[in-house]
C-alpha cells in the first residue's frame, strides 16, 4: 500500500491490510498531530486500510509566532 | 466507530470529547464551539464588520469559513510576506478561497509597498524570521482594520497555538505576555479589537474542518519556522494530550478562568503612555512604532534570497 507522507512530501509502502492506529503506531506518529486520507476520504483510528487507494497521513501542526 | 449525534459512520474522533462525529455533525460541532466561545467572551456583535487575518492555511480559512456560516460580515486580509514560492502560494490558496465564494479579499505586499520582505528582515534586525514576521503583521492587520473601517480583527489561532504560546510563557514566567494572552483584546488607543474564535478548537480539527469543507488550503510547512520554539511545545503537549485527552483544552481554558486576570496589570504596566508614532501614526510608547523602526532598518538591506533545507 503507498502512503503519502508530507513535509517534506514522500512516498513509502507499508502491507496492507492493516488499521490506522497501527499505521500510526508503526511510523511512530502522535494520532493528535495527524489526518489520515484514504482516497480523498477522512477516515477514523478504528478504519481498516486494505491498499485499494492511495493512503495520505497530513500534518496538522503548523506555525511560527513571534 | 458511529457518530456521537446520529449513530451514523464516523469520520474523526474527537478523543477530549470522548466522542466521535460524522462528517456533518463534526462540522456542526466546530460552529457551535465558536459561537460558544464567541458569545462566552463577546467577541463580535451583530452587524459589526470582521476582518479575517488570513494566511491560506487551514486555521484562517476555516475561521472564515466558520464566521461566514454564522452569519458574520467578514472580510478577508492577506499579506504577501515575500517567503518565496510558499508566500506565493500561500496567497494563491487565499485568494482562490475568496474568488471561489464571491467574497472580499484585501491584499498588501511587503516588498511592494515597504521595500523589504521576511527574510530580508530577519537578516537586516539579527532577529528570528518569525519575530519579524508577527511584528509585520500585527501592524498591517490593525492599519487595514482602521483605514477600512473595521470593528473587530479576528484571527486563525486555535487551542494548540494558545496552549503552545501559554505553555512559553508559563516557562519563562514572562508575565506581560501571560497578561495579553486572552482571547479578546479590546479596542483601545488606536488599536482595534483582536479575537481568536478558535481557540476551542484543535488544530487537528481545524485541518479536518477544511478538509470536510471542501478548503483547499497551503499543507507546506512555512520554510523559516523550522526549529521555531513553539512547533516544539506543541509536539510535547501532544505527548501528553495522547495520553490523557482534554489537557490542552483544560490547561488553556483553566488559565483564562483563574489565572489570567492576576496578570492582566503586568500587561498595562509594561504597556506605558501611548502616543501616535511620528511616521505612520500608529500608537506607541516610543517616537516611532516598532514597525517603522523595523521599516528603516529592512527596506535599505540587499535583499536575502531563501534558503530551504527540503
């Protein structure tokens, strides 16, 4: 299954099917910080993800301040 | 995982809730938080105009999305910072968002109308890129505010932003900031009033917001905030918002409830005896604002060109 990872954009194939929470665990990723897209699709923690579409984990934090 | 509300397929949980949503009724739970904090602190009365401060990411764009659905006359502000190809693009994700929706975007760019841009700054002051970058746009912001005829500035920043900035201060026991950071900062002096009617929300549910909106918005990472202090604050409260959701909310709403009024006069104090600065008029306690100081030191330099590490 490809992922798409961002800042800086990548791309790494992880086996499918596996759940979201376990997709996060595996690449060590705080759920908080994240979205995951299945397709153009947000789907919840619990969501299995079988490989059938491409797979993007979007950063959620951002900001400089003075 | 079913929705809280219809019992329908979720699309995000919202784990300081203890709740999931689907995507309509997640939707509907960020404006009804918004109006909440808007009305708990009388942000914006009816019929008064809203100056968004908007950057094309997720948390302006959302919060303009959020004022518009409620019904609040708001415009939109962008401010070419003169970042390279992120500053551009990140103005084009605005500009599409206003176009797209008919609505009224105001524009002012550094470099055409002050001479300098952010990186420009930070090399000419010796200063963080961001520091220039907020100073820049705390002015700008205001004087559209007052030459346009707004009531209220009202920007993206969310619950992270605030408990991140709260968390700094907190650290460093910088009282005079801990006595500006509220959620409301009345008109005073020259200055309009400035609210965050975010800031019960994630920035987490800020990005699924636009997301479930249909807002295209700048996911890049601004090139000059790598390292930026506060990026690192944030990634440590999530550390512990993971392991005991709702910390953030309650770190940074207990703070406002019973903490934020004992330095409220730490904040005047170091405020002083406004007068209008002698260049541009806007209020300072020096003969020039900072701004204008700024300006002279910056618009003079040889322009720095941006480098990036990705």
């Amino acid at each position: 299954m490809k992922v798409v990872l961002r800042n800086p954009r990548r791309e790494i194939d992880v086996p499918a099917p596996i759940s979201v929470f376990a997709l996060l665990n595996c690449l060590d990723l705080n759920r908080e910080s994240v979205l995951v897209i299945e397709g153009d699709t947000l789907v919840p923690g619990d969501a299995v993800l079988d490989g059938e579409q491409l797979v993007e984990i979007r950063p959620v934090i951002s900001g400089g301040f003075a | 995982m079913k929705c809280r509300v219809c019992r329908g397929p979720a699309v995000i949980d919202v784990r300081r809730q203890n709740a999931n949503y689907c995507s309509e009724h997640f939707l509907r739970m960020c404006r009804d938080q918004v109006t909440k904090t808007i009305e708990e602190f009388s942000m914006i009365e009816r019929g008064e105009r809203v100056l968004i401060a908007v950057s094309g990411g997720k948390d302006s764009l959302a919060c303009w999305d959020v004022l518009r659905s409620l019904g609040y006359d708001a415009d939109g502000f962008v401010i070419g910072l003169g970042i390279g190809e992120y500053s551009d693009e990140s103005s084009r994700y605005a500009r599409a968002y206003a176009d797209e929706r008919g609505l009224t975007l105001l524009t002012c760019d550094l470099r055409e109308e002050y001479g300098f841009d952010v990186p420009t700054a930070a090399t000419a002051t010796r200063r963080v890129p961001c520091s220039a970058c907020g100073l820049s746009k705390r002015h700008l912001f205001d004087k559209a505010a007052r030459d346009n005829g707004y009531d209220v500035v009202a920007t993206g920043h969310n619950l992270d932003d605030e408990a991140a900035v709260l968390f700094g201060n907190v650290l460093r026991w910088q009282t005079e900031y801990l006595g500006r950071q509220l959620p409301v900062l009345p008109a005073r002096n020259g200055f309009p009033r400035k609210v965050k009617p975010l800031v019960r929300l994630s920035e987490r549910d800020m990005a699924a917001y636009c997301l479930l909106a249909g807002i295209d918005y700048i996911v890049e990472e601004c090139p000059m905030a790598a390292g930026n202090k506060h990026l690192r604050y944030k990634e440590a409260l999530n550390q512990i918002e993971v392991q005991s959701p709702g910390s953030k909310l309650d770190f940074y709403i207990g703070y406002l409830k019973r903490a934020s009024s004992r330095f409220i006069p730490d904040a005047e104090a170091e405020q002083g005896n406004l007068a209008p600065c002698e260049r541009c008029g806007a209020p300072t306690t020096d003969r020039l604002c900072a701004f204008c100081k700024l300006v002279a030191r910056a618009s003079g330099a040889e322009p720095v060109r941006l480098r990036t590490t990705s």
